[in-house]
C-alpha cells in the first residue's frame, strides 16, 4: 500500500506570496492532519480534516488554511508568506479520527520563504 | 492530553536492545500511549501504541507499567538506521491533533 504523499517536495518562495501544499493520504483514510516543524518551535499541529470538515486547529494565524476533498486528498494554503514560515510543512493521515488510531506521515514539505 | 517526560538523549551499541523510558504520570484512563520517531529531516514514523496491555509489532515492543504511569519502548536489536529522535505521545479523546515534546535522541553506535 502507498504511504502519504506530499507535493512539491521543495519549495521556494518570496515574502508576501501564497503557496498551496498538496497531500494524498493512504488509500482508506479519511483523516488528514497538518503539522509546522521548525527548529525554534519543534513539531506544531495546524489543523486536521476529516469526511471534509476541519475538526481541530492548531494555534496558527488565519493565513494558515486548508481543506480536504471528497477522495480525502488535502490542500493547505499559507497566505502573505513571512520569513518565519519557512519550515517543513508534514501532513499525516488516519483511518479515523482521534483515539486509537495510529497516524502516518508523509515525507514533508520544505518550505523556503526568502 | 497528559505531559509526558523523556531523557534528553541515550546511546546503545549496536546490536544491543534500546530501551527508552517516558514518564506520564497524569495520565488518565482513555488516554493511549504512542511512540513516534523521526529520523533527520524525515516526517516521523508510527512506531507503536498500546492503552494498558504490552504490545510488540515487527519493528519495537511497548511496555506499560500496571499503573499505567510510565512506559518503555524496547528496540530489541538496535541498528545504525535506528538513530532517530523518539517521541513518546499521550493522547486520548476523538481529535487526531498529535503533541511533540522534544523527545529523546537515541544515538547507535558501532
């Protein structure tokens, strides 16, 4: 079975821009989490969609967005990009929501705001 | 979700079983036990989790006390690819969301 996927792999942007980010989750699931990692701050949760509907969200900026679509793939969107928004950007899916199921990542994102 | 407490670092030859300890003594019944690692700059790997009773899958074996205060994760035969941070996670309830401490920096050596 595919693990997560994450596109692009790389990114490079400039102050002020937006950037969408993809992420496909493993076939069946049907929750997908977002997550920042950062060197100052460590892993942080931004939000997580399941069947569509953002359920949880992490304490992030309203220029932080997403949503997720009927085949469960997801898209996050950072709006006015900053300098501190370069970090890797990790999305994990689940069959369910919350306990006991387990989460699998996906290779990440790195994100270059310059 | 309880805290958890980690060593900030191990070391363990190579070969040898790894055994990382993670405290949570304000856990709460419905709360699940979850170890993650990440290896540099790679999204983190699920590597088990277990609510009261020990659990063991191909890659590691789990081991929660009868008090359910403090746990172990056990790498039977530790390999150099082993090196990696190892998160120990304490979540319960019906929201994914996941909370990293810092974690506990295994380092394998020859």
């Amino acid at each position: 079975k595919a693990g997560v996927t994450q596109t692009p792999r790389y990114l490079i942007k400039t102050r002020g821009q937006q950037v969408t980010l993809s992420c496909s989750p493993i076939s069946g699931h049907r929750s997908v989490s977002w997550y920042q990692q950062t060197p100052g701050q460590g892993l942080q949760f931004l939000f997580e969609y399941f069947s569509e509907t953002q359920r949880n969200k992490g304490n992030f900026p309203g220029r932080f967005s997403g949503r997720q679509f009927s085949n469960s793939r997801s898209e996050m969107n950072v709006s006015t990009l900053e300098l501190g928004d370069s970090a890797l950007y990790l999305c994990a899916s689940s069959m369910g929501t919350g306990s006991p199921y387990e989460q699998y990542f996906g290779p990440g994102t790195r994100l270059t705001v310059t | 979700d309880a805290k958890t407490t980690q060593p900030p670092s191990m070391d363990c030859a190579e070969g040898r079983a790894a055994n990382l300890p993670c405290n949570h003594s304000t856990i709460s019944g419905n709360e699940y036990v979850y170890w993650y690692r990440q290896i540099h700059s790679q999204g983190p790997q699920y590597i088990i989790h277990g609510l009261k009773n020990n659990e063991t899958n191909e890659m590691a074996s789990l081991i929660i006390t009868e008090d359910r205060k403090s746990s172990t994760l056990i790498l039977p035969h530790a390999t150099l690819r082993d090196t990696a941070v190892y998160y120990c996670i304490v979540k319960g309830g019906t929201a994914s969301k996941l909370t990293f401490g810092t974690g506990t920096r295994l380092q394998v050596t020859l």
